[in-house]
C-alpha cells in the first residue's frame, strides 16, 4: 500500500484498527489496551521510518504467550 502513496502509518492502521472498524470491532481488536483481543509483533527496527521492517518478524506474543522458532513461528 505504501507503494501507492499510503504512509507506513496509514498502511499499519489500514490492518488494525480501520479494519477493526469495518468488522464494528472497534475497541476490540486492532488496538493494545487492556481487554482487547490483541497479538503483538516484534521487529528490530522501526515500521514507521520503514515499513519493510514488518516483514522481519522477530516473534510473535499471543494470549501473553511469546512464540518463535528457528526458521518459522508457532501459534
């Protein structure tokens, strides 16, 4: 998306919340706040100055849980 002129922000809230939106699951998934629905993504370097950095996931963390594996990641 970035590609045709969306900011990084705009392409990583395109995903989260305005999708959450479209689902009217605002509040509940698409945000990290306490009682939503969330899995958190780890990357080594910032998305916003580069959004190529989401595609070199360090881990994943599910329910609490933090899950990765050499080569490939377990949910």
């Amino acid at each position: 998306m970035t590609e045709f002129g969306m900011s990084p922000l705009e392409t990583i809230k395109s995903a989260t919340s305005r999708a959450a939106e479209m689902l009217d699951a605002s509040g509940q998934i698409g945000i990290l706040a306490p009682g939503a629905y969330a899995d958190v993504v780890a990357v080594p370097g910032d998305p916003l100055a580069d959004i190529k950095q989401l595609g070199n996931v360090q881990f994943v963390m599910k329910d609490g849980k933090v899950y990765k594996r050499e080569g490939k990641f377990v949910y």
